[in-house]
C-alpha cells in the first residue's frame, strides 16, 4: 500500500469510529468518559516516552564517536511517535473532554478549573515536545540528558494533579 495513502487512512478511521460512536452515543456520559480515558492514556504514553527517547537521542550525540544509524532511527521514532500517536491522542483527548464539559452544560467546578490549568500546561509541555523533535531533526539540540531526564518528570506530576482532582474532587 502507498506510504503516503496509510498516513492519511490510520487518522481517517479513527475520525470515523469516533463520529459514529460520539452520533450514537451523544447523550452518554459514559462513553465520553470512556473516549477520554483511553484517549488520555495513550497520550500520556507518549509524554512519558517521548522525554526518554530524548534521553537516549541526547546521549548519543554526545559519545565520542555517534553512531549515525541509532541517531536517524531515534529521529524516525520520535517523529512518529509525536505526529501519529501523541498529537491525535491530544486532539481526542480535548474533544472528548468537551463532550464531557457539554453533557455536564457547561457548569465548572472549581477543581475542574485547577484540573484545566493543569492541561493547559500539558498542552505547553506537548509543545515543547514538538519543539525538541524539531531540534533534533534539525541537529540542532543544545541540551543535555540530564535536561531530558528532569523534564521527563513534568507529565508525572501532572498527572498526578490531574488524577487527584479528578478522584477527590475537592471543594475549595
């Protein structure tokens, strides 16, 4: 099959599947819940991979002696990984929050204000991803692993937040 044709079929099915789900279920709370969950894990996969990918990418360009094949393979892999799972785990991860926000009208929680702050910076830290990918196919990264290993760290303490408010749902 053409490269070209499987780029555009993986993202147009998945827009298929969830329009028919989302016009089926539309009133259900549950699925949207359901939609935003799986979407969120399989972003969340990404944001915690993709640091460390940075991590190796940054170590291996420091070595005496970089090995060119491993370098082109983390550039292809971090490529991937952040246009054709993170980046459509995000977009469905958002819209189907809105499914949720919609189905609730529109009323919002102050824990629901602190959980959106934290996504907010999610979505910084997504752009930031995107922007360390860039560096590296342009070989031009200036940070160290040991950079990488600190902001491997950031997802992991939103997520925490995140589950937190989530569970708790503290009245403040």
């Amino acid at each position: 099959m053409n490269n070209k044709l499987l780029k555009i079929l993986q993202p147009t099915i998945l827009l298929v599947v969830v329009s028919g789900f989302f016009i089926l279920q539309r009133e259900s709370f549950n699925s949207a819940k359901i939609i935003h969950l799986l979407a969120l894990i399989s972003w969340f996969a990404g944001l915690f991979y993709l640091p460390r990918l940075f991590v190796y990418h940054a170590m291996s360009e420091r070595k005496s002696t970089p090995e060119p094949a491993l370098i082109a393979t983390l550039k292809v892999m971090e490529h991937k990984l952040f246009y054709y799972i993170m980046t459509p785990a995000m977009v469905l991860t958002i819209v189907a929050g809105f499914w949720m926000v919609d189905l609730w009208q529109w009323t919002f929680p102050v824990w629901l204000h602190i959980k959106l702050t934290a996504v907010a910076l999610l979505l910084i830290y997504h752009y930031q991803c995107w922007r360390v990918v860039n560096r590296f196919k342009e070989n031009t990264n200036n940070k160290s692993h040991v950079y990488y290993r600190y902001f491997n760290e950031i997802p992991t303490v939103l997520l925490i937040a995140i589950v937190i408010l989530v569970v708790v749902k503290p009245i403040l």
